[in-house]
C-alpha cells in the first residue's frame, strides 16, 4: 500500500501537522479527565468516550427489577431473584457502574445538574452542551496561568 502524501511546502507542512496531532489526540486528553453528571430529565450533549453519570440510573434499574410484581411478597421475590438472575453478569455491571457514579458525583461535591467537571477541579453547572461547558472551563483556565 502507497504512504499517503502531500505536495505541500514544508512550511506548510508543519502548522497541518500540529492541527492533525491536536485534532486526534485532544479527544482522548479530554475524555480522560472529564466527567459529566446529569439525569434523564436532564440530557446533554456529550462527545464520544466522555463518562456520563445519570445520578437516576439506579431508580430506573430497580424500576426495571419490580415491574410488574404480583401482590404476593413471595411470589413478588421470587420473580426478582430470576430478574437477577436473568440479568447476568451485564445486569450486574449496570448496576454496579450505576451506583459508582452516584458515589463519584457525592465525591465529587456535585450540587446542582447538569454538571461538567473537568480535571476534578473545574466545574460549570447548568450547561447541557458539554462543549460549550469545556470551553467557558479552558476561558478561565487561560486568563488565570
């Protein structure tokens, strides 16, 4: 297979290169230190690879658990232990990563949603276009070095 190339002045070469390093590499530098926590009522806009806490997530996973149980506490049990069981090792990485994302948003001190923390430093509440959120964050990081 030929190696791609480009007829350009080297000059020219350079600036391109920066811009490509910066455009694949600075998705994973984000995504890696950056953490979003809402719930359902609450949906935003988040880039690929970005971790989003649904702090509901746990009721909606006990929801799905009980629907529909009989009256009978027995039976009721019954049916949930084969929920569980049903579920699988999948069901139980839901509900672990669900539950772990509740204690992570407490960590961090979460107050209002939603919330966008990055670096688990800054912080910017109420803004659902996560974008926008990093950038008012990377303003500020620049006018105080």
């Amino acid at each position: 297979m030929p190696a791609l190339s480009l007829d350009l002045p080297a000059a020219s070469r350079r600036p391109l290169a920066a811009v490509l390093c910066l455009a694949l590499l600075a998705p994973v530098a984000v995504a890696a230190d950056m953490l979003v926590v809402t719930d359902s009522r609450h949906p935003v806009q988040a880039p690929a690879g970005v971790r989003v806490i649904e702090l509901d997530q746990p009721a909606h996973i006990e929801a799905e658990l009980t629907a529909r149980l009989p009256a009978d506490p027995a039976q009721a049990e019954a049916l949930v232990r084969q929920r569980l069981l049903d579920g699988g090792v999948d069901l139980q990485r839901r509900i672990g990563q669900a539950y772990q994302g509740v204690a992570d948003a407490w960590g961090l001190g979460i107050v209002k949603i939603p919330a966008v923390v990055v670096d688990r430093r800054y912080v910017v509440y109420g803004e659902p276009d996560v974008a926008h959120a990093v950038a008012r964050i990377d303003a500020y990081r620049s006018a105080r070095p």
